[in-house]
C-alpha cells in the first residue's frame, strides 16, 4: 500500500483505520474480553498456582484462612455449608449437568448441547487427571466433619460448580436471562467454594486452582466449538453458538 502523500490523505486513513478498529470492538469485543477473563488470566492464575504445589511451597494464605473458617464454626454454619458441598457436587451440579445436556439434546440444539457435553465432562476428567497429576493431600489442621480420601489439588467441588456456571451463563448470553443467571451462578459458586474451606477437607488455593481451570477450559470449549461448528456448518448441520 502506497504511503499517503498529504496530511490530508494520511489523516482520511488514520479515521477510516479508527472506524475500523471501533467497529471491530463493537462486534466482537466482548468475544475479546472472554479470550482475556475467561482463557488467558485463569491460565495465568493456574499455572502459577501449580507451579507452586508442584515446588511444595505453602501458600501464606492457605492456612490463616482455613483457621478463620474454623474459628467461624458454629451448629447452623455446619449444616448450612454441609448441603452447600452436597449441591456442589452429587445432590446439585452433577444432576444439573446430565440434565442440561439431556435437555438440549431433546431440543434438537446440538451446538448448544455439544458445548455443555464437553465443557462439563470434560472438566470432570481434567479435575480427576490433575488431581493423580500433583498428588496434594487434603488439610489436617482438624478432623473435618465431612472427611474426603481423595486428593486435594485442584477442589472439584470448585471446578465442577465454576463449570456449570460458566456454561450456563454462556448459553443464556444473549437472552434476558444474561443478568439474573450470572447472579444467581456467582452467588452459587462462591458459596459452593465457601463450604469446601469452611469444611476444612480444602486449601483456599485449591478452590482457586478450581476455578481458574474451570473458566478457562470452558472458555477455550467455547471458542472451539463456536467457530469450529461454523466450518462444519457449511455442509447441513445446525448452525455454530450465536
């Protein structure tokens, strides 16, 4: 491309470069913020965690945090974060992720339900691969009311509720629901993470380890699956994630 000779020919491509670059962001710049939030801090957030656990370097936050929470503990906190756990896991989310992929598949939405199929089972075996990875033994500042014998790094409580909640809040983007699911999937995820430090079978790392893993699994799924189904597309199958 030729240099502009004018400033008059240099400013006309600079403005026509900016209603580029603006219309670029308007269309798909939320697409960027999900590759920067959702795919590459987390990956940053884990690897360091990892990186950590795999040196056998205690976290300075880890163990003062799970004393608070003990310190914290009372009958009616007991019971409340003992159902939290539950619905973090059997009783919640792994019911909630047969069903929601049961659901899309029985609505003919096979993107949709292609994207939360892998998004969900693949976290699970990612979750139990690192765990046999990075082999972490659980807490045992004191015997925790609801004992757990697997490994501790990173929690899947943490990742298989931040999964769920990514795929849901994805799936419901661009409808009404947008708002209301993200809330309600925060709130959910957060006191899921609670209960598994207050219950003292997790280090807060771990429940951060989860998390991370889980947004940028589901994120990349994501991205895969929508752009990936969008060549496939072409030859008669249904059309990629809007």
């Amino acid at each position: 491309m030729a240099a502009p000779r004018t400033p008059t020919e240099a400013l006309a491509n600079l403005l026509s470069d900016a209603r580029f670059g603006a219309g670029f962001l308007q269309r798909h710049g939320w697409r960027l913020v999900l590759v920067f939030v959702g795919l590459l801090l987390p990956l940053w957030g884990f690897a360091e965690l990892a990186d950590e656990v795999l040196e056998g370097e205690p976290f300075a936050f880890d163990e003062p945090i799970l004393l608070f929470a003990r310190e914290a503990a009372a009958g009616g906190l007991d019971q409340l974060f003992l159902l939290a756990s539950k619905l973090g896991y059997e009783w919640g989310v792994v019911p909630m992720d047969i069903l929601l992929v049961l659901g899309l598949a029985l609505a003919r939405r096979h993107r949709e339900g292609l994207f939360a199929g892998v998004a969900l089972l693949g976290s699970a075996l990612l979750n139990m691969a690192a765990k046999l990875a990075f082999a972490r033994e659980r807490p045992t500042l004191w015997e925790a009311i609801a004992p757990e014998h697997t490994f501790s790094f990173p929690s899947g409580h943490a990742m298989g509720s931040m999964t769920l909640a990514m795929v849901l809040v994805l799936l419901c983007w661009h409808t009404r629901w947008r708002w209301p699911v993200l809330v309600a999937m925060l709130g959910f995820v957060l006191l899921v993470g609670l209960s598994r430090v207050y219950l003292g079978v997790h280090y807060p790392s771990d429940i951060l380890a989860g998390w991370t893993a889980a947004l940028a699994w589901t994120a990349a799924t994501w991205l895969l699956v929508k752009y990936g189904a969008g060549r496939v597309g072409r030859k008669g199958l249904p059309p990629p994630l809007e």
